[in-house]
C-alpha cells in the first residue's frame, strides 16, 4: 500500500435480527460502516460516536462503544488513498436513518452471501475479525 492516509473512525451497529448497518455515501457506490474523520481535538470514540450520530441518527456516548480494532485499508471512494480506521462496535441493537451525506442505508446479513459493493475495509478487516472465534 502506498499513497495519502486518511485517519478515520468506523462503528459496527445491529438490528434487532442481527444484521450489520452499512451506508453507502452520495456519489459513491461502496457500502460502508457508519463513520468518518475527526474533527481537530477528537478522540477516535468521539469522531465515531459524532458521526454516527449524523450519518444515521444513532445517539451513544463515545465511551460506551467498544474497540473491536485497528486497520489499514483501501479507501473505498478515493483512489490512490489508504484509510487508518479505528473501529468500534455499538452494544445493543439500533434503528437507522439516512441523514447528512448518507444516500443510502442497508443492513447486512452477516450469514448471508455477501454482496460484491462492500469497502475494503469490511470485506478484508471487519468481517473476518467479527467471524473470528472470540
């Protein structure tokens, strides 16, 4: 991997039937968690728990979210890009809605065969580490 790196923050949220939510961001056609850049002076719990707050209208203090871990991966809408994202996950199960620049929102069947327009980050990180004998 080469190229810039964007530092992101990123929180697996499931419904009630254990689903994954997923967003895919207008103009783009990757799904991908809920999550996105630090402001200047946030922590990675803050930037996860703020922008999920304004992506899909989920409100959880930034402590209560769990570190699930720390990945380098392909950033799925920008070329030439790799992201350093800091994933959470959100105890409990959660409703969603599309708001801020979120086009779209989809819950993932995690058992289910997996669609082919997941962000690398999902398909090569997050997935296999929520498979992962705990």
């Amino acid at each position: 991997m080469n190229g810039d790196v964007i530092v992101v923050s990123a929180v697996c949220v499931y419904n009630a039937k254990g689903e994954l939510l997923t967003v895919r961001k207008r103009g783009t056609d990757k799904f991908m968690h809920p999550g996105g850049k630090p402001e200047p002076g946030e922590t990675a719990a803050e930037a996860a728990s703020r922008e999920l707050f304004e992506e899909v209208g989920i409100e959880i203090a930034p402590h209560v979210l769990e570190p699930l871990g720390v990945w380098l991966a392909v950033a799925a809408n920008e070329a030439g890009t790799n992201i350093e994202a800091t994933v959470f996950s959100a105890p409990g199960t959660w409703e969603a809605r599309p708001s801020a620049e979120i086009a779209e929102i989809r819950w993932l069947d995690l058992y289910a065969p997996l669609p082919d327009d997941l962000a690398p980050l999902l398909t090569d990180h997050v997935l296999p580490a929520l498979a992962a004998p705990k």
